[in-house]
C-alpha cells in the first residue's frame, strides 16, 4: 500500500479581502494539520478570502441567498454508494470471428 499522501492547502485572497491574523504558511500548517485530524491526509481544500460584495454575490448564485455569508463551501468527494466502478484488470479481448 503507498503512503498517505500529505493534505493540499490553496489560500488566495481578492482585492479588499481581509487578512488572517496568521501568516500564510502557519494558516497553511494549521489547515493541514486539521485535514490530517479528520482523517482527510490525501484530501485538498481551497480557501478565497474575499469581501462582503463578492461573498454576496457567490451566495446569490450558489445558494440563491441575496446576502454576504461568513462560508461558502462545497465537496468534491464521491458520496457513497456512488463510487465508480472499478477498471478492469486489462485490455478487453477481442473475439475473432
């Protein structure tokens, strides 16, 4: 089995976001390490930092909310029962007639 793979942490800020009190790498380690605790070690998670009239207009189109929000969030995990089914072990063989 190969070893877990460490979390990804994408932070990006727009114009007028405010700025967290950490600096980027601690808030990055902090993230990581709160992946790693939910037993998320291979997972990704992106944050955009932006201000009230952006998060108004994600959460209008989202969620259909005509108001800024403190979170947006979204998951990109398969929900169960809907997994992919899994690929064969090789090349499908063809019949010659």
């Amino acid at each position: 089995m190969p070893p877990p793979t460490a979390p990804t942490v994408h932070l990006s800020w727009e114009a007028g976001a405010p700025s967290p009190e950490l600096d980027e790498a601690d808030l990055r380690a902090a993230l990581a390490a709160m992946l790693e605790r939910l037993g998320h070690g291979g997972a990704a998670l992106a944050v955009l930092f932006a201000d009230d009239a952006r998060l108004r207009e994600l959460n209008r189109a989202h969620r259909g909310l005509d108001r800024p929000t403190d979170v947006l969030s979204w998951s990109y995990a398969i929900p169960a029962g809907l997994e992919r089914p899994a690929e064969r072990a090789g090349p499908a063989e063809s019949q010659a007639p």
